[in-house]
C-alpha cells in the first residue's frame, strides 16, 4: 500500500529528529562524563562500573582551582592574551577587508594568495622558526609574543571572511557618503563596520576560540608559570607519578564557560555572520 504524502513528511521528520538525538547524545557525552568527572573523588574516576552520577557528590575539584592563586593566574593569562588578539585581529582585518573589497592596487590578488596559502601550513612546522624569531626580538615569555604569535594564525581567516562581507555591500553605500562630503574613512566606520556587526561578531568569537584554545605556542613561548595559559595548566595537572583527574576536569569545564557564554549571547549574529560572509566573495 502507497504511503501518503503526509505520512512520508511524518517519518522523515521523525528520522531527522531521531539523527539529530543521536548526534546530539554522541558529541554531549563526553561533555558530561567531563562534568561529572569533576564532582568526583580523584579515587572514584575509574571505578568499576563507571558511575556518571557520583555518589560522593564534591566540589573539592573547584574549590582546589579556584582558591589556588596559580590556577586563577593562568585563567587571567588566557582572557589578556584572547582579548587582545581578538580586538587587534578585528581591528587589523577591518582595514584590510575593506582595502581587498574597495581598491585596486598591485599585487592584491598574490598577497591574497598568500593569506590563504597560510591557512595550510601546519602550526607545527612553525614552532621553530617562531620561537627563534620571539627570542631574537625580545618578546620571549611575554604577552606581546603570545599575541603577535596568535594573531599570525587568526588574522587571515579574520580578512578572507570580512573581506567576503564587505564585497555583499553595495558600493553605492560608500558614493552616497562621498557624494556628502565624507571620505572613505568615514564610510568605513560610520556605515560599513555598524552595517557589518553580524559578520564582525562571527568573526571574533572564532578568533577568541582560536586563541583561548590554543596550546603549542603558548607552550613553546612562555618559561615561567605567571606567563601560562589555561591549556597549559590543564597539563600542569598531570603530575609525574598521579594525575589529578577531578582537576583537570573542573578546570576543562571552567575553561570552557567563557567560550559557551559567547556563542549563546551571540548565536545568532553569529550563524548569521557566517552565512552573510559566505554568500559572494
């Protein structure tokens, strides 16, 4: 017997909400067991049978990250460094994208060549040339080094997406200003950056991520534990004969509010940001 329209809506509704519960249940898991891993006892992490919801309810693990002055110190590292990146990354592409999207000038199309080749280099392959270079400046287990360093890394997905962004405005925008008696600069920033707030916030909380996240370099480039980051004292935590696994959970679960709180305050500017900066290039 043929099913009806309404029918096959009905199971394929049905199908993509069932995809979309298993999905959902795949990647949260982890999540979970991370968050109930930091309610336990170190002793009780790898009890058999595994327990996802303790017994011995503690927040021990907390009150041991946050009452510990280090701790609180690599958290402060994180948010300096991400915040200045992510400010001068905007700031930087903001003047770049609008450069690519509004002049001709030679060799616009090699140096975008080049932004994009830099994407495909693996980090990994820099950390020597890097760490030379931060060295032989000056800026070795400092905050400038840590920010120059990530910024190399942000700064061309930041001009390839606002770039793309400013090519979905309409050139008119900026004639209308000149026709006024305004300059390019201020239609930059009195109509194009207040017009292109969606895109900007996409790609800032990208940016931020990118740079909260970030674990090699900031390794690689800083010596003392004043200068660490919230990656690096997550590692810290795996001690040479014990790790303190209830630790490194509630620090992960710390580490990764601030990022949570981005994206839900700017969920939607930030979806819309995206699909705005990938309509026309």
């Amino acid at each position: 017997m043929a099913i009806n329209v309404k029918t096959r809506r009905t199971l394929a509704k049905a199908g993509v909400i069932t995809g979309l519960v298993i999905g959902g249940l795949f990647a949260g898991l982890p999540v979970l067991w991370m968050l109930s891993t930091s309610f336990k006892a170190n002793g009780e992490v790898f009890g058999n049978p595994p327990e996802l919801i303790t017994k011995s309810f503690s927040l021990d693990a907390y009150k041991e990250i946050l009452g510990s002055g280090e701790q609180l110190r690599f958290f402060l590292n994180s948010y300096i460094v991400a915040l200045a990146v992510t400010i001068l990354t905007l700031l930087v592409a903001v003047l770049a994208g609008f450069a690519f999207s509004r002049y001709t000038f030679p060799f616009s199309k090699t140096i975008n060549a080049v932004i994009v080749s830099v994407q495909a280099v693996p980090p990994i392959t820099l950390v020597i040339p890097y760490f030379g270079l931060v060295v032989a400046l000056g800026l070795y287990n400092t905050y400038p080094g840590l920010i120059l360093t990530h910024m190399v890394f942000t700064l061309p997905y930041a001009v390839i997406m606002i770039t793309a962004y400013f090519n979905t405005l309409p050139r008119a925008l900026d004639e209308s200003v000149k026709v006024d008696g305004g300059t390019s600069w201020t239609a930059l920033w009195r109509i194009l950056v207040p017009i292109s707030v969606p895109g900007l916030i996409a790609v800032g909380v990208y940016t931020f991520m990118i740079s909260w996240n970030e674990y090699l370099f900031a390794l690689t480039l800083t010596r003392t534990n004043d200068m660490r980051t919230v990656p690096i004292g997550i590692q810290m935590l795996m001690g040479q004969h014990s790790y303190e696994w209830n630790q490194m959970m509630a620090m992960s679960i710390l580490g990764s509010i601030p990022v949570l709180v981005l994206f839900l305050l700017f969920q939607r500017r930030f979806i819309g940001g995206l699909t705005a900066g990938a309509v026309k290039a």
